[in-house]
C-alpha cells in the first residue's frame, strides 16, 4: 500500500524517524555481525537467580490447572487483575503509608504503552483550541518519548544546570530560575532514574516540581521504570514521590520480565478511570501473565527482598565493573566525564570540545564493532540548539564482562584518536 493513503497519524507511525532508523540500524548490525559488542539497547540483564524465579513460578501455574485456565482463557477488565491492583496499593500503602487503594491502580500492556495513553490524553489540542505540552524539566530526557505524541511539538525542553563533579564526573539539575510553567504546559514529566543518563532527581528537586505542578493545576508523571521499591536499580536514597496529582508508573521489564509487558499506573482515581478507558479502547485489556507470575511476591513482599537483595547488588556490581574498566582504558588527561550513575543501566559519556559530534562518534564506534547510542536523540523539545546534545553517547553498562570492557576499551581508543585530532 502507498504511504499517499495514509493519515497524518499513519505518516507519523510509518515515518522514519530519528529513533526508529536508528534502531533498525543496531537491529541490522546484529543481524549481520555476531561478533558486534552490544552496549546500545536498554535490555535488562539475564539475572540468573532471578530467571530461576521465574521459570519455577511458571511451571506453578502450568502445574494449578484451574489457576492457569482462569489466568489464560478470559479477558481481564481494563483497568487489570482486581487481585493484582490490591496487591500493588497494599504494598504502597504499607512500605511508603500512600492513601491509595486499588482505585489508584491501574495496569497497562507495558510502562510504554501507558505513556502513548497518558501523553495523548494530557497533552495535544484541547476543546478550546489551545494545544497543551508536555515539559521535560531536565534534558536529555528517556528516547521512548519523543515520538509518541499525536499532536506535533509536543514537549518543551529545559537546559539543566551541571555541576562538574572532580576531574571526569558530572550532574544534571533541574534549573529551577528558568523554569516557566505556561498557560501551554498540560503535565511535567521525569524518569527517574532517568534513562539515558543514570541521575536521580533529589528528592528535594521532586517536591519542588511536585509543589510546582500542584500550584498550576496539573499532573506531574514520574516515570520510575527502574526505581524504589521495584526493581530498585537506584544506587542511592530517594524516596518515591506520590500526591493526587502525581502520576507514578512503574514496570515488570526491569525485573527481569520484558517479555509480559506489564506496565503499572498509580495516579487519582480520575486518572485511573481515563486509563482502564483507554485501554479498553486500545487493548480491551491487558496481559494477565506478569501480573500472575507476580502477584503472590507482590502480596508477601518478597517482590521488595529480590529488588533489594538481587537486582540491585547484579547490577550495582556490574556498573563498578564498568566504572574500572572506564579507569583502565580512557585517558585521564583527556576533558571527557560520565554522569554520576545514580540508577538505571546507562553511562552517559560527555566529550566535551571533541571536534567529531556523537553520530560520527556512534559510526566511528560501530565500524569497529562496538554499538552505542548517540546522544542526540534524547534532547528532543529544546527550542535553540545546544553543543552539549551532539557531545554525548549513551552506554548499557549491563551486559557481560567480557563484553563491556573489549567496549569499554575501543570507545576509548576512537576517544584518543578523536580528540587526536584537534591539534593536528
Ligand atoms: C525510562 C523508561 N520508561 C519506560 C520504559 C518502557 O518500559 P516498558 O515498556 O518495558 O515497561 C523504559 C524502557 O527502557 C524506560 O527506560
């Protein structure tokens, strides 16, 4: 069929984009080169123990026949398993003392799916012909995002404030002093840990967005795909962050369980009914399988114990792993700095004053089999462009050892022969 038959809608999701070519570009490499070190996607690690979990609770529902047939056979309701949605305020309510029942819950096909809902829903054109934005208080800000707006310009950007941390580390910070919150800005939104970049918003910075937006009238959306209490790839102390206007989502895929594709809302019950609605409407109803594999470690708790004791120390190992092998291969003298890794899978490279931008780098890199992603692609809304977004390159610190360092180690010879030849 020609793309002239399509609607704005159907050019927007067969375009290719900045994101989609880029994907289909690491999906290419790795189809044609086996010997291609993959620090470029965002899957989560294979965690041994908790694969074991998981296999055995699956054959514990294969084995409860009448279990399996009630989670397989029907269609949920839309808003999810009303035992799992209990499941999930109980634990909010008893770990953090949230005022919040199965009401405030609901779950989406994937934490994905329920921003192309919440995004759309809140922003875009409105009845009084205005059109509403989402704002991203710090850029760069998760990938994912930036192509699932309906309407276009759908996010506005801030610059963030960096403090430079000793030689080779560095922080982004929500700039409070230019922060403008319009007539035009619908919702706020944060990941958090943020993807691509590792930091955490203190928590400080959350309730002063959270009073911010609260002030205006309008929803801020913490996105905590890798955050406390599940599956708690935070390296440091941040509270999470709940209010009637907060919206919180939250996934299974961290957990090791990208493959069920289970997303979780917490937000106003008014919230909640447009959800279920929306899902109704898209999906009829969501996936009933990570919700079965995870209910019962929800209800007891133990869901916190395998966040805590072993999601975070695998992947806490693995980022000091990558920190040294960062010592070992890069040059000291040179003005490059990773952002504190406080969360998520990510190192984020800033090379400052290199005089190749990071998709010359990201090919450079590629050539010699090493797949990254450039940092471009994660400073979408800005209104004026910013040297900073073509100096940095995002890296999954995750995968295995041999993996990470043989990367690890080429990233920072093409560093070196990169800024080599500045004095040339
Ligand atoms: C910040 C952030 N939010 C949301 C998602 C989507 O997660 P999922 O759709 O697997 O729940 C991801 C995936 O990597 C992410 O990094």
């Amino acid at each position: 069929m020609k793309h002239d038959s399509f609607s704005i809608f159907g050019h927007k999701m067969a375009a290719h984009s900045g994101i989609v070519e880029l994907m289909d570009d690491l999906g290419k490499a790795m189809a044609g080169h086996e010997e291609m070190l993959m620090l470029g996607g965002g899957n989560p690690a294979g965690i041994p123990q908790m694969q074991a979990i998981w296999r055995q609770d699956m054959a514990a529902l294969l084995e409860d026949q009448k279990r399996f047939d009630r989670v397989l056979c029907h269609y949920d309701i839309p808003q999810g398993s009303p035992r799992f949605l209990e499941a999930v305020a109980a634990l909010f309510r008893e770990e953090y003392g949230w005022d919040i029942g199965p009401q405030n819950v609901a779950v989406t096909n994937s934490s994905q799916n329920a921003y192309f809902m919440l995004l759309n829903m809140l922003a875009g054109e409105r009845a009084d012909g205005s059109h509403g934005k989402i704002l991203l208080p710090v850029t760069p800000e998760y990938i994912g995002y930036a192509d699932q707006g309906l309407s276009e310009d759908m996010f506005v950007a801030c610059k963030p404030l960096i403090s430079e941390i000793g030689d080779h580390q560095f922080k982004y910070h929500v700039d409070f002093d230019n922060l403008v919150l319009g007539d035009d800005i619908a919702a706020v939104c944060v990941s958090r840990p943020t993807n691509p970049t590792g930091n955490v918003l203190t928590d400080d910075e959350v309730r002063r967005l959270a009073a911010l937006t609260k002030e205006r009238g309008i929803p801020l959306l913490i996105d905590n795909a890798y955050g406390a209490p599940f599956p708690s790839i935070i390296f440091g102390d941040a509270e999470p962050h709940w209010d009637e206007h907060v919206i919180l989502t939250l996934s299974l895929s961290k957990l090791g369980l990208p493959g069920t594709r289970t997303g979780i809302v917490i937000a106003s019950e008014a919230i909640i009914a447009a959800v279920a609605s929306a899902n109704a409407i898209i999906s009829l109803a969501s996936g009933t399988i990570g919700q079965a594999l995870v209910v019962g470690h929800m209800e007891s708790g133990r869901i916190l114990q395998f966040s805590r004791e072993i999601v975070r120390p695998f992947y806490e190992a693995r980022l000091h792993r990558a920190l040294d092998f960062v010592e070992a291969s890069f040059d000291q003298h040179l003005p490059w700095r990773l952002h504190r890794c406080e969360g998520a899978l990510f190192l984020w490279l800033w090379c400052r004053d290199m005089p190749i931008d990071s998709r010359t780098f990201y090919e450079r890199l590629k050539a010699r089999g090493v797949l990254v992603v450039p940092g471009r692609y994660f400073f979408y809304g800005l209104d004026e462009p910013w040297p900073h977004q073509d100096q940095c390159i995002r890296i999954n610190y995750s995968q295995p050892e041999t993996t990470v360092r043989e990367g690890l180690r080429i990233i920072g010879e093409e560093m070196q022969k990169a800024y080599s030849s500045r004095s040339m």
